[in-house]
C-alpha cells in the first residue's frame, strides 16, 4: 500500500481515480527483504466520528485499534505490527448521530464464507500468468464469431457438500466449453455477496472474488487456465445498484455515502437494493476503480453491465426521466476500458428503445460496444410459444426483428433469465411433444445461431435440458443418457462449428450487406429463408415453422449454380424424422421473390436448414 497523496484524495473525490485499491483497504506492508512486518488498514469515511478496527487479531475489541484520520476529507488510516495474513475484520464505525455500525472493508480482496460477513486480509500480487499469448493474439470481435456460455459457477457441477472450487472445476468447464464450440463464458456475479438465492446480483464485496469458490489466486488461475486454452472470460456485474445488508457499502458511514440521498430516487423496492448516486464523485471512483481492479489483477475480457435501464432511466422509468450523470459514467468507463484495451467487450443488458447505446463516445454514444438485443428475444420466444397452426397470425415475431437489426451492435441472448421462475426451459417453452418439442428446439436454435448478432446461451440450455435452472443444485447431466438429448447436443456442437468456420454468419453481423431475405412473406405456410454473406462466401438459410413436409419448395437464391445442404435439422443423427437434401442443388432460371434463380429443396418438418453456394461446377 502506497499514503495516500493529495492527488489521490482530488481524483477520488472528483471521480477521476481508477486505482482506488492502491490506497483504501488492507494491504501488507513488507521490507526490502520482501518481509511482511506490518498489516495498514485505510478507508474512506468523511461522516464517521470515530473509527476502530475490531479483529480476530485484537480478539474483536475495537477500543485496542483506533484509526487516525490522516486528511480532512475523511480518509482513515492504521498501521497494526505484524503478518496478520487471513485475519477477519470490520470497520467498528461511531457515527454522527451515536450510532455504532459493523462495516466489511468495501476494498477488501477477499471475505468470511457465507454466513459470516467479515474481510479477510490477503495478499493477492505474486501469481505468475501464462496468458501471454491470449493476450497478445486475442481480436476484436466485430468481424469473428462470438458464442458465449453463459455459466453460474455453484450450478454447473457441485460436489458432494456443496460448490467445486475455482482450481476443480476450471479443467472440467474448459474441456466441455471447447467441445461445445463456445468462444467465451460469462460468469454470473463472481465478487463477494451475502445470499445464494441473489446469485450474485445483490453484491457488499466489488474487490473480492467470492470465498464460495476459493481464495483470489484461485480465481487467477481459473482465468489463466482459460485464456491458454483460447477461452474469453466476461463477468457479469452489476453497476447501478447495491446491497443493503447491514455490512455492505450502503449506508457506508451512517449516511447515504455512495447513495442516492432521497428515497424515491435510491429505493429499488422490486430488489431490495439502493442505486447509486453517479453524480457524486466518490461513486464514480468507487465503481470505476471495481472494473479497472478486474482487468489488471484478473485478466478478465468484459463486461455485462446488468440492468442498464435502471441507468439510463432513474427506476428503470422512462417517465421519471433521464440520469444523465449515469450515461455519462457509462461513457467514462467506456473511454477508460478501451483506453486500456480496445479489443475489451462492454456489453449492456438494456431493454429501452434508448438511441446510440452501443456507439462510440466520440459518436455521441453511450460507449457500449454490444447490446442485448431483448427484443428478438422476447418476440422470438414468444413466436415458438404458439403452436404451429396458429404462428401465421405472429409472423412479424420473427421479421421485425430485422427492422432494427443494425441499428445497434447486439448480442441475441436465451439467458439464466428466461429458463427460470417458472418460465420454463428452452426446450419446455416449446409446443406438440416430446418429439415436435425437440424438433422446435433445434429450430430455434437454428434461427438464433443463424441470425445477425453475437450469440450467448445459458448453460444447460445446449443439451435440451427439460427443467428449469436451479442454482441450489446442478445441471441434469444425466439427460446425456438419453439418446433424444445426446442427438440433441450432437445438433447443437455441429451447428456451433458450422456457425464459428463459416464468416457468412458472423463476418457482418453488424452491417446490412451480410443479410437480405428470400422468403419472408409465407405466412399461410409459416416458411422463412434468408440469405447470408461474407466476402468470400454465401449461404441460405431455410426454416420451416410448421410439421408439413414440402417435397419442392421454391426460393429465390442470389446466384446461379449448386448449393450445398450443409446442416439439416431433420436428420436420424438429431432425433429428426430424416428429411434432407442429399446432393447438392442446381439452380433453375427464374424469377422468385427478387432473385433471378431458384432452388427447389425437399424441407422436412419443423426444420432448420443452411446451404453453401458452391459456385457454378
């Protein structure tokens, strides 16, 4: 730990300071030698009378540990003799109003497991990295194929007793996501939070990876192991809102310190937390610090901003009117991360019409370089609810979607939020039976990895899996047993590899020039194919909504020549009935929707289909 500086104290109050961890918390002071002689408490408190230290060091009795108050504008500070490595502690904080409060250290690396709340003193430098080659190679991903597993750590394997530690369960989890063909995981909230039933969305410790999982260098290594086997790792995090268990930040020194000062503001009465006040600089730097922390200590690769709404919007209500002190946060951060590195993914969970979220600052964007596109999730979803007879009247829950399409960059995401309190599993939201449930499956999946966006899909969710996720227990590993859901994650792994080898799908996600419609007005027979382009290549995607069998479907194709099925969702292979092309197939001349040629494939039911243009021999 370095003092504290008058330049610290200016940028943190002003909201310019991004290492605010150098200086707030704990941290071992150490002799020439590398020798740990003393243990320096430090933290920011400008309402607080008085401050002790209470530990298991000092047998929890703070009157032994005052803290001076080293500047005027509330910085704190103490300097304890001796290595006092994993010691608990809290910040015992007097309080204007002659209250004594129980605070964890808000800059603490690491915490008590669950139930109990203190910090815990550690070292967290010293971990030798073998990402270097991640790092130096890793690109930016506008023009590369993006499919990210969305993962919750104590649900993807536990063991006996309860979760498998970061340093067990990396090897399994790399091993399965390369198999799978994802390019990165998402980690739902990994810093230290109070309550499994919150899965890490109501967090008191921004600095610390969770104690459920293991110690910080624990984390390090689960990073560093997937970096070297090609993986990106993004963190789920949320920035607008906190806790309000008694230890955490809110209420920090018996005031509304990072906080809005008013309740109406600062009450989200749906989650229980308090938002945060972006207008005051201590909470810029606070949270500007928390994301900088995460990609210099950990390597990780972004972001997922939850809840963007409630940013942009005070209450996530476009009635109650802009906070603009948080859109311009957002952009700060955006101006910091791709300072950094302009390779980092800042992707925003935002379900407003909000304009220019995912452009550049310099653009008058907000600065997010992806967006989740709610929108095609939402009517995609709902479209494949409805029964096949009856999906003619919602056609437009599939062409809408491409509307607006390029208007931002989006990631399209069937995330932890859609298979639970009882909405139901992909597979399950789907109608008929089993078998016509498997079949929607495929399909479905056959339009979200075919469609123009990145991609990201919970865990659980590749595999069919029937129930609901339940983060008190784990996967239903078991449905590999069963020939249906073998077939069915068999699907799955050649649709990714089709997805990530062919650019037609992912080269101009972004731009309009990598997609054009074929078939987009058969809504008596509930059929859509559309086209997909990159420089080099063109393909055609055919999807029938419906259990009719069509021996000779004609659609309009941009080219003259033969056109390769390359995947067909009907096989035996993925528990289909076995309806496909077998031989590539020669164009005919002629009309058919804008197209001067034509092919007529056999379209099985409830059927994904993708053709390659292989030229004219």
């Amino acid at each position: 730990m370095r003092p504290i500086q008058d330049h610290d104290v200016n940028e943190y109050l002003l909201g310019k300071h991004d290492q605010a961890y150098a200086f707030l918390g704990s941290h071992l002071i150490k002799n020439s030698q590398g020798k740990v002689i003393a243990t320096e408490f430090s933290l920011y408190a400008p309402n607080a009378k008085e401050v002790r230290l209470v530990s298991s060091f000092n047998n929890y009795e703070g009157w032994k540990h005052v803290l001076t108050q080293i500047h005027p504008m509330g910085f704190w500070r103490i300097e304890v003799p001796g290595d006092h490595t994993w010691a608990t502690y809290k910040y015992e904080i007097h309080t204007l109003d002659h209250r004594i409060i129980y605070k964890a250290d808000p800059f603490a690396h690491y915490a008590e497991e669950r139930p109990n709340t203190a910090s815990k003193v550690t070292d967290i430098d010293g971990y030798v990295w073998h990402d270097q080659e991640w790092l130096y190679k890793k690109k930016k991903v506008y023009q590369e194929p993006l499919l990210i597993y969305e993962v919750h750590l104590g649900s993807w394997r536990r063991k006996f007793g309860g979760y498998k530690p970061f340093n067990e369960i990396v090897d399994e989890l790399v091993s399965y996501v390369l198999e799978q063909g994802f390019t990165h995981v998402e980690l739902l909230p990994i810093y230290e939070y109070p309550l499994d039933d919150s899965w890490g969305y109501q967090g008191t410790g921004f600095f610390a990876p969770t104690s459920r999982y293991g110690v910080p260098m624990d984390f390090m290594y689960f990073i560093d192991r997937m970096h070297q086997a090609g993986i990106g790792v993004i963190l789920d995090w949320v920035l607008g809102h906190i806790c309000k268990d008694a230890h955490g930040l809110s209420f920090f020194d018996g005031t509304p310190l990072y906080e809005f000062p008013d309740q109406d503001r600062r009450e989200n009465v749906t989650w229980g937390t308090d938002n945060l006040d972006f207008s005051k600089g201590i909470t810029r730097s606070f949270m500007l610090s928390a994301l900088n922390f995460w990609v210099d200590y950990f390597h990780v690769d972004g972001y997922r901003i939850d809840a963007v709404s409630n940013l942009i919007y005070y209450l996530g209500n476009k009635n109650k009117g802009v906070n603009h002190d948080a859109i311009q946060f957002l952009r700060q951060i955006s101006f910091h991360l791709f300072g950094k590195d302009d390779r980092i993914l800042f992707m925003a969970e935002d379900s407003t019409d909000y304009p220019y979220v995912t452009h550049p600052v310099s653009s008058g964007g907000i600065g997010f370089n992806y967006k989740w596109n709610m929108g095609f999730m939402n009517d995609v979803l709902r479209y494949f609810k409805e029964d096949p007879i009856h999906r003619k009247f919602h056609h437009d829950k599939i062409t809408f979607g491409l509307v607006y399409a390029f208007n931002e960059q989006f990631v399209l995401p069937f995330s932890h939020d859609e298979v639970v309190h009882m909405k139901g599993s992909l597979v399950n939201k789907m109608p008929g039976d089993y078998f016509q449930k498997m079949a929607n499956w495929r399909l479905l999946i056959t339009l979200w990895m075919t469609h123009p966006g990145k991609k990201l899909l919970m865990m659980g969710q590749e595999f069919a899996q029937f129930s609901e996720w339940n983060f008190s227990g784990e996967l239903d590993w078991h449905l590999f047993t069963y020939p249906a859901h073998d077939a069915a994650n068999r699907f799955f792994r050649d649709l990714a590899q089709v997805y990530r080898h062919h650019d037609g799908l992912y080269q101009y996600d972004h731009h309009p020039k990598g997609f054009e419609w074929s078939v987009v007005d058969d809504q008596a027979q509930s059929i859509f194919a559309y086209i997909r382009r990159s420089d080099i290549e063109t393909l055609v995607v055919v999807l029938n909504m419906t259990p009719n069998v069509h021996e000779s479907y004609e659609i309009g194709v941009p080219l003259e020549g033969k056109y390769e099925e390359i995947l067909n969702s009907d096989k035996e292979i993925y528990f289909g009935s076995g309806q496909y092309n077998g031989v590539p197939l020669k164009t005919f001349k002629g009309n058919r929707q804008q197209f001067q040629y034509y092919i007529k494939p056999k379209i099985g039911p409830l059927t994904g289909m993708i053709f390659r243009y292989q030229g004219k021999k």
